[in-house]
C-alpha cells in the first residue's frame, strides 16, 4: 500500500523500502496492556488470518529503533513475520509513541526491557497462543534492550536483533570508541547542569536522535538517519527521534552484553548490514554470546536499509531460525 506524506521529500525508495507495507493476509489490531510500573503500552497485535485459533501457536515481539514508534521498522518486520505464520506483536516502549511515559522521550533502559516481558505477559494470556513459543526481533536500539529483556526474563525463547545498536557503549564510547573520557565526561556536566535548570522550572531540552536539517558539515551517518525519518520514507508524525539531554546519560550505565552468554542454551541471531556503521555492536555481541548462535551479515546493506528495504531484510533466514526454535 503506497504511503504518502505531503511536503516531504520521498527519500530514497532503492531496494523495495516498504516501511508502511500492509498485508491482506493478516489482520491488525490495536492493544494495550500495563508493565510492572503500571504504565500503559500500546502495541499491535498481528494474527494471519488462515491461523487456527484452536491450536496454540508461536509467537513474537517486535521493538522499534531507539527514538522510533512500532510505526518505524517495527509493524514491517512484525507484518512479515505474520505472514510466515507467526504471531506477532510491536509495540512503542514506554516514554514514546502512544505508550505512556513523562516526560516524553526519557531514556530509561530499565523500563525498556520491562516493556518486552510486558508484552510476553500479554502473549502468554492469548488462547491461541504457545506460551512456551515466544520470541523476540529487536532493531536497532532495541535490540540490545531485548538482550536486557532476556538475560532475566526465561520465557523469551529465542532472540534475534537486525542492525543492533548497543545503546550503552555507543554513548559511553561513541562509534568504533570514538568518544574520549574528558568528552563523556563533558556530556555528563552538561546534563547535570540541565537538571539544575529543569528542576528550576526551565525547559525540556533534547539531544542526538536525527538531525532536522542537513547541511555541508552533515555526517554519513546523519544523512543515512534523515533519510528515513525525515522523508516520506519512514516518516512518522509521533516522534521526533529525540532523547531528553538529562535522560539521555542514563545509557552510560547500560551494559546489555555483560552476562550475554546466560542467555544460551536459547538460541540468538544477530544480523547486520556489512556496511552498517553499526556493525561493530552485533560482532561484539555475537562473540561473546553463548552457544546456539549465529552471525548475517548482510551484503552491501547498510545500517538503516535493513529498516525497510524488503529487498535487502533476510526475512527467510528470520523465518527459518524462529520456526526452528519455536518448535
């Protein structure tokens, strides 16, 4: 189904990029269902329509990139896997989309993490289906916080993450460690003295996320993330990709990977672009994983494309790992 957004560049289309792909074979319906903070989390509900609804079933959630909703990435992957049989369900974390959460936009990855097991709570309770057959596809930022999610959450049978980002080091540390010490610590003062000013009653400020304009000075990278979220290509109107500065530092104390090989004997999948520029995150984590794993790399994809370009999105090798085992 072709999706328009008025006064937007269309953004580059290349390789079947289908963000807002519908499928007749599958029906969509709005849920909701409350975390253990008792916040709210909206999510869709995603059933083939030829599913037997005696039987029980296997089933997954989906989570959006970090500073997304379930529109972005998150209800293409979750449609796909629909289609292959599956039970699917994204929904946008809390602080975010319509899940609730203030201020809107706060990073908290704690809350995060809940938010996945919340969804397996919900799954569990559906009658068609197998609540020993859950599984998870995280993109992006969520995919190191559906590794958080599982470490400590059993029920979650398999995991498998496209273009992982891990949230914690790429703050601590910066891409390839690009981050010094000194500068860390420049962005904490900086948000501590926010704090001061916020909780004098001065205004919201935010940071990182994608850039709202271009320019000459614009990095590859923020060229690769405009593309999709400020085109017609992945636009949403309810984000803005935006963290709040003083949130934003709780990453630095966000270590998804320690522990990682607990997770095994379940099985993980971690996939990535062999250009993604987040590519370093899903090797780091596929070593020190446990057994029952596996690496894609994906050829000539970058970080961003494995969003939505059908063409590129091994959605065969996701199949074939999640009916494996979800047996």
């Amino acid at each position: 189904m072709a999706h328009t957004t008025p006064n937007l560049p269309p953004g580059d289309t290349s390789n079947g990029a289908d963000n807002f792909y519908t499928s007749d074979k599958v029906t969509v319906q709005k849920v909701s269902f409350k975390n253990q903070y008792r916040m709210n989390v909206a999510g869709n509900l995603f059933v083939p329509k030829n599913l037997n609804r005696r039987a029980k079933n296997p089933a997954m959630v989906v989570g959006h990139p970090m500073g997304a909703v379930k529109e972005q990435s998150a209800n293409l992957y979750a449609t796909k896997m629909a289609e292959q049989g599956f039970v699917t369900m994204s929904l946008d974390l809390s602080f975010w989309g319509k899940s609730d959460g203030q201020p809107r936009n706060a990073v908290s990855p704690d809350i995060y993490a809940e938010d996945f097991s919340a969804a397996v709570d919900f799954l569990r309770t559906r009658a068609f289906v197998d609540k020993e057959r859950i599984g998870a596809i995280g993109v992006c930022g969520s995919g190191s916080f559906v590794i958080s999610a599982a470490k400590i959450d059993p029920r979650i049978k398999a995991v498998a993450t496209v273009s992982m980002y891990d949230m914690g080091a790429a703050n601590r540390d910066g891409l390839r460690k690009s981050v010094t010490l000194e500068q860390r610590k420049d962005i904490l003062k900086q948000a501590a003295q926010q704090r001061d000013v916020e909780f004098a009653g001065g205004q919201t400020e935010y940071t990182s996320g994608t850039p709202e304009q271009l320019n000459d000075n614009s990095t590859p990278v923020e060229r690769e993330f405009y593309d999709f979220y400020r085109t017609a290509r992945g636009y949403s109107p309810n984000t803005t990709t935006h963290p709040t500065l003083t949130s934003n530092v709780k990453f630095m104390n966000f270590y998804p990977f320690a522990d990682i090989e607990t997770i095994s004997p379940r099985p993980m999948l971690f996939i990535t672009g062999e250009k993604a520029h987040s590519r370093e995150f899903s090797e780091e984590a596929y070593r020190l994983a446990g057994k029952a794993k596996e690496l894609v790399i994906v050829p000539g994809a970058g970080h961003v494309d494995l969003y939505d370009r059908v063409n590129l999105i091994p959605f065969d090798k996701l199949t074939t790992f999640f009916r494996n085992n979800l047996k």
